[in-house]
C-alpha cells in the first residue's frame, strides 16, 4: 500500500505506484473488461450520510462523558496525526469525497453489492484485521441468499461456448 502523502509511493523496475484504490476504489469496470460477467462489489467507501451519522453519535457520546476529557481531547488533536481538522485528515476528506463518486457509479454496474460499514471504523486499523473479518461475514451472511442466487443464475448461450479463463491462477 502507498497512500498518496502517508506511504512513499513503491517503485518497482524504475516505475512508481501508488495505492491503486485511490484512482478506482471499486473497480467493477475491470472485471467487466476481462470478462467477469458476475461481480459482487464489497464498497467500503462510507457515505456523507453515513459518516454525518457517525459524527452525530461521537458528538452524542462526547456530551455523555461531559467535560472531564477535553483536555486529553485538545492534546490528542495537537499530536494525532489523524484527528479532525489536520492535514492529514483534510487530505483524506478530499480523497474519500472524489472516491464517493466513483465508487458509487461502479456499483451501478455490479450484480451484487455489500456494504460492511462499521459505526466505530477507521481508515488507518491495519491491527484489526479480524474486526472487519466478523464484519464482512456477517454483512455477506445478511446477503447470502442475493449471493446464491447470481451463482445459481443460469449462464447465457454465448457464456456456455467461453472456455474457463480463470482471474487469478496458483501461486
């Protein structure tokens, strides 16, 4: 991974690259071009709705615990890298509103689509990755009849004559 201002970008054979995600977060387009004629998209990308909801509980949250925090919570903004209103912050609120749009249009085109947004996710929780296991699971399990369905769904006469180009072979 290299985020664009977080990870220098990774250079393989005198060539740069950057997290790929950042130009096509939910590349349905692709699949399509290489002739997947059935995509699940799994969009990660929250909403403005969602994250207003996410800031209204926080906010809710925060009047619960009172006072007694905002000093921990003015030395937090002045050190995390990551708390609102730093540039880091700013440039992933920029970042996160262009891949809105283009994550939304892909999953115009995809046959099925999961969404596992959790209330208390965070971008950068590389250390948790069973958290967004359990989370996909059970949002592909709120899913599965959708998801038997399009796998059950009987393929056209042209499909039938395709020879089997799977997209990804052993390692």
């Amino acid at each position: 991974m290299a985020i664009p201002g977080v990870c220098s970008p990774v250079v393989i054979d005198e060539e740069s690259y950057i997290d790929g995600g950042i130009a096509d977060p939910l590349p349905v387009d692709v699949l399509t071009e290489m002739g997947i004629n059935r995509v699940i998209a799994v969009n990660t990308i929250p909403t403005p709705a969602y994250m207003r909801c996410c800031m209204e509980m926080e906010r809710e949250q925060e009047t619960l615990y009172g006072r007694r925090h905002n000093f921990l919570r003015a030395l937090n903004r002045q050190i995390n890298y990551f708390a609102p209103g730093n540039i880091l912050d700013i440039m992933m609120r920029a970042v996160h509103g262009a891949q809105i749009r283009v994550a939304e249009e892909a999953c115009r085109h995809a046959d099925v689509v999961l969404r596992p947004l959790g209330m208390d996710a965070r971008w950068y929780e590389f250390d948790k990755p069973c958290k967004y296991i359990a989370l996909g699971r059970r949002v592909a399990e709120e899913h599965l009849e959708e998801i038997k369905s399009l796998v059950n769904k009987r393929t056209s006469s042209y499909e039938q004559g395709t020879p089997y180009n799977p997209v990804a072979g052993p390692a």
